[in-house]
C-alpha cells in the first residue's frame, strides 16, 4: 500500500445500472485511495426517472457515498447531454470542478481521473484547457474489445467525447467490457460473500444487485449467459488502481461514428488497454473493507 494515497476523480452515470454503486463504494472506502470528488453525468441511451439525467445521477451517487459513510465526498452535476462536436466543450459546473480539482497537479503527479459513464465532462475540459493533459491521467470503463472497438453504451452516450480523449495526449488506460464479463460477473452469492460484513452499507450494495438482477433477467442472460449474473463492469477502474489487473499497450485509434476503432499508421500516441483483472483478489479487498 502506497503511504500517501492515490488522488482520483469519479465520473459517473451511477443510476444507469447497479455497478456504478459498487464501483464508488468501493473507491470511497479504500484507504489507497484519495477520492476527491463526483463529477455526474446524463446517461445517454438509458432513460432516466426524472430529468436533467445529471441530477439525478448525482443523488444516486450522494445516497451510495452517505451508505459507506464518506458524505464528505463533493458530488456536482455535469453534462445533461452529449457533446454535439468534438470541438465545442459543454461548460458546466462538472468542467469547471475538474479544472479546478486538477489545477495543483503536474506531468510528474497527475490526478487520475476515472470515467465510469459518459466521458462528455472530461473531454469539455480537455477542449477549454488543453494544457490538463499535463495534469491528469483517466481511467476508463469503455469499449467491447481489441482491436474493433464497438460499445453499446458508455462510449454509445458520447462518441464526439472519445473522439476528444482519444485523439489527444492526455495519459489514458481503458478497461474494455470482455475483460469484465470473464472477470467481474457477480450473483446474489457472490454479493452475499463480499458484502455479508458489511452491516447497513453491505445490505444497501446487496439489494442493488438483486434488484438489477430481479428487474433485468432478460438483459443478464443476453450479456452472460445467466439470468442470475451482471458483470460489475466499473469496478474494473477499482482493479486498475489496486494493482489487480494487467494490460497492454496499443497505439491509439480513431473512433469512428458507430463505436468502432479505425487503425491509422501513427504510432507516436499510445494507451494502455486492460486484458485481465485479478477478481479473487478484488472481491476479497472489497470484503475487508466493507467488513470494517
């Protein structure tokens, strides 16, 4: 464990499905870890109870923080729509509260900055301060797989805003949905193993899962092959910063309109791609913690 802890920035369409919740529980209870802020966003292809989708992410977000306990935790609304061009930033109180987390940090100590729904904020930051790729790194949960790309949803929500971080230099590490669905699917027992500990908030994250499981049999068989199972997708932004996870590294493409990859011939911009993710590992660690 790192003596000073990791400072990171959440971005998040936590609401959309249940492993939005898991994900920010576990980054706010995780002593490795320094979570700054949320930055919520709208949820694109998901319809949402009430509008705009940025607020009511952001209450989600507060009510999982206030279950583990870390209140403390600012939570401001960002995007409640895409990018409508890869070259006009949606300045919003979610942009500025990246800049202004970012503002103290260099190339030689980034704030990383986890993308766990749309990517609209970062990229409308990237757009009115190109210099904060020198500041940030971002972690993100995108992408079906290598090397075509494609994605039903979190890339789907905002494909102008991947055109942005893609095409740019800033440091970036993505966590694609096949590394999730051999790795990160979870049940009702498995949630009972990791969060029976856990007292008010383990039931809370329990109940999340089952929920989604009892309300979307359908859509969990189609993406598992089990009406019983989801995979917990964001938690692989978790894995990356506990070090349970491997990678590789890929010149970067473009991203085309439909979501998938075009592989041009520069080789000079480079990110890394998540391949496995250690989840005995990780269920156990977030077993710990909650337990305490």
């Amino acid at each position: 464990m790192n003596e000073t802890p990791r400072p990171c920035l959440l971005t998040t369409d936590c609401g959309a499905e249940m492993d939005d919740q898991w994900a920010i529980a576990h980054l706010a209870i995780s002593p490795e870890l320094d979570l700054c802020g949320v930055v919520t966003t709208h949820v694109g292809v998901h319809p949402t109870p009430v509008q705009p989708a940025s607020e009511f992410t952001a209450g989600v977000s507060r009510e999982v923080l206030q279950q583990v306990r870390r209140a403390d935790v600012s939570v401001v609304a960002g995007s409640g729509v895409a990018l409508a061009s890869s070259t006009e930033p949606l300045v919003n109180p979610g942009v500025d509260f990246i800049l202004e987390q970012a503002s103290t940090y260099d190339e030689d100590n980034r704030l990383t900055v986890l993308a766990i729904g749309a990517i609209t904020d970062v990229a409308s930051a990237l757009l009115v301060d190109p210099t904060l790729v020198q500041r940030i790194e971002v972690v993100a949960m995108a992408f079906n797989g290598w090397p075509a790309g494609t994605d039903p949803f979190n890339v789907k929500n905002d494909v102008k805003a991947w055109q942005v971080v893609m095409s740019s230099t800033v440091p970036l590490v993505v966590g694609p949905a096949d590394a999730c669905t051999t790795h990160l699917q979870a049940t009702e027992k498995l949630a009972r193993e990791v969060m029976g500990d856990g007292g008010g908030a383990g039931k809370y994250l329990i109940d999340v899962l089952i929920g989604w499981l009892q309300k979307r049999p359908g859509l969990c068989k189609a993406v598992t092959g089990n009406d019983g199972a989801w995979p917990v997708w964001d938690e692989i932004v978790t894995a990356y910063l506990l070090g349970m996870t491997r990678q590789e590294r890929h010149v970067r493409p473009f991203v085309q309109e439909d979501t998938s990859f075009h592989h041009g011939p520069d080789a000079s911009n480079t990110f890394e791609w998540i391949t496995s993710v250690d989840e005995k590992a990780l269920w156990k660690d977030f077993a710990q913690k909650i337990g305490r």
